[in-house]
C-alpha cells in the first residue's frame, strides 16, 4: 500500500503568509505543516509516498524533505500540478506511481491528535472499494457532508446549505487501483476542478464504500488564518499523530 500526499493549491485563505511559501511549508508549533500528514502516513505503516505539489515553491520541498530518509521512508517521490485543477486532479497525477496498489491519500493541510492505524488496517483487508474517515464538525456546511443509512454511507453533500449532518468527509481517503478509472469519468464542477467528493459517491453508488469516525480531534489547518493559529494552539497543548 502506497501514500500521497496532496500539497499543491495557492493557498488563498492563508495569504499574505503565503504570498512567499507554499501553505503545507509554513510551521505548525515546531514542525512544518507538511510533517504532519507525514507522520500519519507513517504511522499507519506506509513506507512509500509521492507528495504532488505545484506553484512556485515546489522545489522547496525537496530541499526540506530529500528522500525521505528522515522519516524511514524507502521511496519519496514528487509531482508537479500545473494550476488549479482540484483535489482528484491531483490525485491523478499518482497514477502510475500507484502501480495498480491501494492508496492511502492525505490533504496536506490536516492535523489529527491520534492515528489511523486501526482504519487502515481494515481498508487493507477490504477485498475492493475505498474508505472514508468522518468527523462530528461544528460547521458542516463548510465540507462535504456524509449521508448514513445504518452502517452505510449513502451520499456525500459538498458544503450544503442545509446539512443532513454533522459528520465532515476529512481529508484522508483510502481507495483501490478503479480510483484513476473514476476520477477520468468526472467532469469538473462549477468551479471548474475535478471533485474528490464525485469519485466517493462514485465508489457509494458502487455499493464499495465503507468508513470509519476519527478517534480525537481532527483540523484543517488551511481554512482560514484563524483556523491555522488555532491549529498551532491545539498542537502546542496536547501534540498530535499520537499512537
């Protein structure tokens, strides 16, 4: 099983701190953000990631990560998105280096407290689809929101107005090779990017999905110059990637 990690964007919402870096290079307490997503990956055990990244500052993290040695890794590896295309469109770009494998699939900008060790344990022994991991949000309407049928998901909502619920899509996806097949058969949406939540509802109407409820706190440290500092806080207090 392979990881990506997805650090492209401008990062807009964080600006004017990232008129001059990439979001994922600037720090969170004593680390940059981008070791975060990291340490999950490894954590949970996997050895071989690509980061995809994009902008200006892409060289940057090469010159900060290298090879990856420091963080035990036997493979890092490094994509280039060209502009604004959305979540899936980066994905796509791991195509090959997937090489047919399941993939574990990490927003660069999210912080959790604890692991998902035990979440990709059961993904690993899932015979086919993807899994999703959710979490009870204050502000629903900022995500993509999921629909739960007893033990099932069966939608996904992108940032409703009117939230069905408060459980938020995080930023960590695990899916099987057909994820490139799908992300080629979606159109990009009003904003004009391919949709991470289209490939997902694309595994439910499959009937191949399945999820798990994150365990601790769970932030996005991109949404908002706010929402970073208090991200920092939140690691300063009590850590994060815990096992």
């Amino acid at each position: 099983m392979k990881g990506v990690i997805l650090a492209g964007g401008l990062g807009t919402r964080l600006a004017p701190l990232t008129n001059i870096t990439n979001k994922h290079l600037l720090p969170i307490y004593d680390k940059p953000m981008i070791y975060y997503p990291m340490e999950t990956l490894v954590n949970a055990g996997i050895e071989d990631i690509m980061v995809v990244t994009g902008g200006n500052n892409a060289g940057d993290f090469l010159r900060l990560l290298g090879n990856g040695k420091e963080f035990g890794l036997k493979w890092l590896r490094y994509a280039y998105q060209d502009g604004e295309g959305g979540i899936a469109d980066a994905l796509a770009l791991a195509e090959h280096f997937a090489e047919g494998d399941k993939i574990l699939v990490m927003l660069g900008d999210n912080v959790i407290e604890k692991n998902i060790i035990e979440s990709v344990r059961r993904f690993k022994d899932q015979e086919s689809g993807a899994r999703i991991l959710l979490k009870e949000v204050d502000n629903p309407q900022d995500y993509g929101v999921a629909v739960l049928e007893g033990d099932r998901v069966v939608n996904i909502i992108e940032k409703p107005k009117d939230p069905p619920t408060n459980l938020a899509v995080i930023g960590i996806y695990m899916y099987d090779a057909r994820v490139f097949d799908m992300i080629g058969n979606i159109s990009p949406s009003a904003r004009g990017e391919l949709e991470i939540t289209d490939v997902n509802n694309m595994y439910i109407e499959a009937g191949d999905m399945a999820y798990d409820v994150l365990d601790g706190w769970w932030a996005d440290s991109g949404s908002s110059i706010d929402g970073w500092f208090r991200v920092n806080k939140m690691v300063a207090a009590g850590g994060a990637n815990k096992i």
